[in-house]
C-alpha cells in the first residue's frame, strides 16, 4: 500500500510532553536526529520502536524520545535481480514468517534470458517486473496478487518501434503504467499499459 507520512512529535498536538520537559510557548522543536542503531522491530507484535533525539530552542535541551509505529497486516519487502545466467529470481521477506525466501520467475513462465537488469513495481493487485530480453525485446512478469498466479506478457523487437538497448524505468500514474527504454538508435522509447 502507499506509505503515508507520520508525525512522531508535534509541539502543538504533544502539549502535555512539552509541559513536562519545559517547554515554553516561545520554544520550538528542531531535529529529530535518527538512533537508528537502537531502533528495534517486535516481529511478534509487528512494532517498530524508533529512537531519536529531539531539541528545543528555549531553552536549549536536547531529548532522548521514543516513537512506536504498529504495522498493521502481512508486511512484505521483495527485490527481483537477474542471476549470472540471466534469469529473474524474486527474493522477498515477510513479516508473517520473519524468513526470507526465493523463486525462480523465469522456471514458472518461460520467460526469455534476460538482457539487462529487472524494474520492479506494485500496483493495485499486481506486482511487476520489466526487463529488457536478450533479444532486445521488453519482457513483463507479474504477479496476480489476488490468485498468486504469475504470468508473462512480451513485446517482442517486432512489437517494438525500437529494439530495446537500456534497461526500463517505470512510471505509474492512476490508470497507466509507462515503461521508458532507450532503443537501438539512442531514442527515448515509451510505452503504456
């Protein structure tokens, strides 16, 4: 889902915060300065406790504060690459299992040997991933995430305005998906889907 931006202190929400460490009304808070070394994630209770330092300017006094964000549901990170023998391999970690785990996208569709290195995006019930084949073609492999099902979709160099030189940059606008390449010729390419 989208990643929405957080407050962890506000001065004019936090007044009871504020009142105990005094801070006056002529004060501000300055920072916050990231202990990322002493952040911790309770997978059991799926919790990410952040650490930092926060300042007032009147007066000055600098504050070790701590923020705990609760992330709701199955949380996953993936990360597609192209292996030395040019197939895409998903790697990805779930919150659930607290493990990360690997499979061979290229095995469960037939999807051509890979000419350059994958661009991966998540949109409303799918997750894609495009690269450029070793044909020149622009190869898609995405996932279904209602079904799970994986599926592949080509565009072949016949398909193509351009044979695909350089590797797809994606770009989703509501509605759209637009892949840009740079063909054969030096050409800025773009397609829709």
């Amino acid at each position: 889902t989208g990643s929405d931006e957080v407050s962890l202190f506000d001065p004019n929400r936090d007044k009871a915060l504020c009142d105990a460490i005094g801070w006056g009304s002529d004060s501000w808070a300055y920072g916050p300065f990231l202990l990322s070394r002493f952040h911790s994630w309770d997978p059991v209770t799926a919790t990410l406790t952040l650490r930092y330092l926060a300042s007032s300017a009147s007066p000055y006094q600098v504050h070790v504060q701590s923020s705990q964000l609760v992330v709701e549901g199955d949380t996953q990170q993936h990360v597609f690459c192209r292996t030395a023998d040019d197939r895409l391999t998903h790697l990805w970690w779930s919150s659930d299992t607290a493990q990360v785990q690997s499979e061979d996208w290229t095995a469960l569709v037939s999807a051509p040997a890979m000419g350059g290195d994958p661009s991966a995006i998540a949109t409303l019930g799918r997750l894609s991933v495009f690269f450029r084949d070793a044909r020149g073609g622009i190869a898609h492999v995405f996932r279904d995430l209602v079904s799970g099902d994986v599926h592949l979709a080509t565009a072949s160099t016949a398909q193509l305005r351009q044979p695909a030189a350089g590797d797809p940059v994606l770009l989703a606008t509501p509605g759209q998906l637009h892949i840009f390449y740079r063909g054969v010729d030096g050409s800025l390419q773009h397609l829709v889907k």
